[in-house]
C-alpha cells in the first residue's frame, strides 16, 4: 500500500498514470478509484455510494482462489496467500468521466493488484484488502464482504454469516471470511478482525 501522486489522465483509455514508492509508476482504472476521492458535490458522492452499495449487496460468495500474478506474503508468522477480493463494480446512473472528478497531480492511497513486468506499470487500485489469518477487511468497500466460497456447507455458511454480522464494522467498511476461519470460533475470528483494524488505523495515521 503506498501514496500515490496522479501524474497524467488519460480520457482516452480513462485512466490514470501515478507515481508511487519510489519513483515507481502504475495503472489506476477508472473503476478502481473510490468515489470518496472524486471531486464532486457531496450529494452526488453520497448517491455513487448507494449505488455502489446496492450493487455489492446482490452476493456474500467471494472467490478466494489467488490468480496466477498472486504473490505468497508473510503475515502474523504463516504464510497466506494474497486474496483477489474485489467485487466488480458497476458504474452507477449518472456518468462521469474521469477527466471530470480526478485531477492531476492529486494524493491517493493505493494497494498493488499486480506487479510490474517488464516496460508494463503496476496495477493499481484505491479499494484496498488487508488480509489475516482467518479474514480479510475491506476498510472502504462497504457491504462488499463475505464469504469463500471455497466454504460450501450450508451450515457453516449460516454460522459464519452470523459472526459477521455481529461484529459490528462501519458501514464504510466490509470483512471476508476466509476458508481458514471455517471452523474457527467467532472469538478467533473477532480477534483477527480487532487486529487488521488496528493494523488499518496504523496505515491511516501514517499517511495523515
């Protein structure tokens, strides 16, 4: 996860170009810039988050398979494999273009979906994923969360759905449960959560 600077806009591909570690460069997609960082009226944000809202609330199935690209990383002492977790997201009523909300030159935070290979940037996108050892969170994807559907036993299914219900998240942010936590305890699985929260205000303050 870094900051990164837009350096150029492109309307054509509608996309930009960023600067981010380093004088490193990357691809950000229109569709994987949050709304929370478009320069517009606030209702009109308010209402691309409804919208963004009502899309993701259709499934609680997340594909936990890593693709190919996928990195192995080290966290909390194991070794757990990077969770492609984004649902797509669908572009609501009103059109914007990206020419018309970004700016160049405007500070992001942005998460590395795929690394650089060869002369090819980064992908890049603002919707961030921060996984543990039995959960992923989601601290600005609301409603996008769920669970693997590598976990496909209705009855733990019912169970797990419970527990995320009853940690009682921001509505601006979404938890995945990851086929590790399938039979773990609702104890076990809050603590992994506290833990990522904390690990996400530690990212907050340090980019303030």
């Amino acid at each position: 996860i870094y900051l990164a600077k837009i350096i150029r806009i492109e309307p054509s591909l509608q996309a930009a170009f960023v600067e981010f570690g380093g004088n490193r460069h990357g691809f950000l997609a229109f569709n994987e810039i949050h709304p929370d960082y478009y320069r517009i009226p606030i209702e009109d944000r308010e209402a691309l988050l409804a919208a963004e809202r009502e899309t993701l609330e259709s499934t609680d199935e997340v594909d936990e398979t890593p693709s190919e690209d996928s990195t192995v990383e080290t966290m909390g002492g194991e070794d757990v494999e990077e969770i492609q977790a984004r649902p797509s997201r669908s572009r609501p009523s009103r059109q914007y273009k990206i020419q018309e909300v970004i700016k160049r030159r405007q500070i992001m935070l942005v998460q590395v979906t795929k690394e650089e290979r060869g002369g090819k940037g980064a992908a890049l996108t603002t919707y961030l994923s921060l996984p543990g050892r039995y959960c992923v969170l989601m601290p600005n994807a609301a409603k996008g969360g769920g669970i693997s559907r590598k976990i496909t036993n209705a009855g733990d299914r019912k169970r797990l759905r419970e527990i995320i219900e009853s940690i009682e998240l921001p509505e601006s942010m979404s938890l995945i449960i990851r086929t590790a936590g399938m039979a773990r305890s609702k104890i076990e699985i809050k603590r992994d959560c506290d833990y990522l929260m904390r690990f996400w205000n530690d990212i907050r303050e340090k980019t303030l």
